[in-house]
C-alpha cells in the first residue's frame, strides 16, 4: 500500500509541475503582450508623426493655393465693381 501512495504523491507532484508550468508560460506571455503593446504604441507614434506632418504640409499647401486664389477672386470683384462706379458716374455726368 505505501507504494501505492508513493505513486499518488508522484502523480500529484507531477501534475502540480506542469500546472506550475502552464501558470509561468501563461504569466511570461502576458509580459510579452505587455512589451508587444509599448512597441507598437512606439512605433505607432513614430509612424503617426511623419503621417501627421504630410497631412499638416498637405493642409498649409492648399491653405496657400485657396488664399492665392482668393486673392485674385477679390481683385477681380474689386475691378468690377469699380469699372461699374466709373460707368454710372459716366452716365450720370
């Protein structure tokens, strides 16, 4: 009977190893997500940077061809209405 309970222990230790094993797999991978998770954040913000300074530059280059075109717009109306003011004041004359 003792061997019989020598057996039982060993198969009980046996298990408790490869639950202990499991346990610190499964506690390693969580620590390996973690530092997944910092270096795609990293790598997100590194990447994000350079994607938001082409958007930026894109913004500031249409800003400018809307202002250039806006101003040629206004002169253009400026020129209009002042060549109608000298055509009423022509008939009016």
């Amino acid at each position: 009977m003792a061997k019989k309970q020598e057996a039982t222990v060993e198969v009980v230790v046996e298990e408790v190893a490869e639950k202990k094993n499991v346990l610190f797999d499964t506690a390693h991978k969580a620590l390996l997500i973690g530092f997944g998770v910092i270096g795609m954040s990293q790598d997100f913000i590194v990447d994000g940077r350079e994607e938001m300074n082409k958007l930026f530059d894109k913004l500031v280059g249409r800003g400018e061809e809307m202002e250039k075109e806006s101003r040629e717009w206004v002169q253009d109306v400026m020129k209009r209405n002042k060549k109608v003011e000298e055509e009423v004041a022509v008939e009016m004359a």
